[in-house]
C-alpha cells in the first residue's frame, strides 16, 4: 500500500508543479485529500500479488487508502514530528479499518499501514483531530463519499466491462455531489481501468467540499476504462 500511496502522491504534486513539505504549523492547513482506492485494480496488475487481510476476503468496495492534509499553496504536509501511536486507543475502530482501511500487501502488514498512515499524515493534523479523531474522520468521510454505491446507482459495476470516464465522473457528481479526481492503472493485459478516486474534505475532517486544488494533466486514464471484479 505504501507503493500506491507514493505513486498517488508523486503524481499529484506532479500534476500540481508544487513541491511535497514538510509542515510543522498546522495553521498552514487548508483542506484534505480523501483517497479512495479499488483494490481489484491494484491486485490484477502484471507482477503485483495480494493477501487478504487476517479478517479474511472482504466483500467489494472502494477502500480509503489515505487522508493526506495540505495547506494553502497546495503542498502535502508530512513528516510532521514524532508521535506515539497508541495502539490501545485504535482497537475499538480496528473492525471497521480493517473493512474499510485494508492493506492486501504480501506479506500482510495489519497495523503497521495504519501507524505508517499516522506518522507520516495524522501527525500533521494531531492538534486539529489527534490520533482517534483522525482515524474516525476518515471512516466517515468514506460512508459520505460511497462510491461503490455511487456508480452502481448509475449501472455501473465491478463486472469487467468498459465504461467511459465521464459517465464514471457524472455518476460520483450526481450522488456525491462533488468532482473527483480519478486516477488510473493498467492491467496484466494493459487495459486502462479505474484505480484511485480522490475527494476533498475541509480542514475539520467533517464534510467534503469542493477541491481547492484539482490536479490537471495525464491521470493514466483512457476515455473508455475497464471496471474489473474486485478480485478473481
């Protein structure tokens, strides 16, 4: 997971010409990016094997692969100084991150995504949230934004079938009622497909709002891609 997440974020700040800081004052705050993933799309790719997670095969759905703060020019906050992760405080969210958080790396990492996760973001935002409310934040923002449900409201599903990207697009606007930012990869038979789909959410981790910052250029994507099953 930690390979998606620096590719998203290498691409974003590509896209963006922005260079990635590291933040101490959290004041220079102005929004997050809540990113999405389809782990079908990530598992198919040529060479990349997955494990489930200890809870077992999960059933479809989007999973969250990161809530990633950045401040008012645009740029990534990470890095943001030393911080105990207290594994005591997350077990009681730890049922729904593993449905809704996941990590399918091989070997399986369980926890250690989610520490991964806190020290590199959730540090930068653990005067405006802390560790719990962070964590808690993000697995709600992810019910707000159900874009499974979004595209299946629209005929569009998990089935290996090609859709085209705006009509994927329009679906999420019409339900979610903000634009996404969807970033692609290809298949072991490289097929364009759908693989990351980025929202924005204000500076509070509350509710979704516009993007202050849409990346703009190549995001991988075709104008038809491919929605593959979730896993085979």
């Amino acid at each position: 997971m930690r390979k998606m997440e620096n590719s998203l974020l290498t691409t974003l700040v590509l896209f963006l010409s922005l260079a990635v800081v590291a933040l101490g004052n959290t004041s220079h705050l102005r929004a997050f990016y809540l990113v999405q993933q389809w782990l079908g799309s990530y598992c198919n790719q040529a060479g990349t094997r997955c494990c489930y997670p200890p809870s077992g095969k999960p059933s479809p759905d989007f999973t969250i692969d990161g809530l990633w703060p950045y401040d008012y020019k645009g740029n990534f906050a990470y890095n943001c100084g030393v911080d105990n992760y207290d594994v005591g405080l997350i077990k009681p969210l730890e049922t729904r991150l593993r449905k809704e958080w996941p990590s399918f790396t091989c070997p399986q990492i369980g926890r250690k995504f989610w520490v991964h996760e806190w020290n590199k973001h959730g540090t930068c935002t653990k005067s405006i949230l802390g560790e719990i409310p962070y964590f808690e934040a993000a697995l709600d923002l992810k019910n707000k934004a159900n874009i499974l449900y979004a595209l299946e409201k629209a005929g569009i599903r998990p089935n290996n079938q090609i859709y085209s990207l705006n009509d994927i697009k329009k679906a999420i606007v019409q339900y979610i009622g903000f634009e996404p930012w969807i970033m692609c990869n290809h298949n072991a038979q490289g097929h364009s497909q759908i693989w990351q789909v980025t929202l924005c959410a204000d500076i509070t981790g509350k509710k979704l709002i516009n993007c202050p910052y849409i990346p703009k250029g190549n995001n991988g994507c075709a104008s038809k891609i491919q929605f593959p099953v979730y896993y085979q």
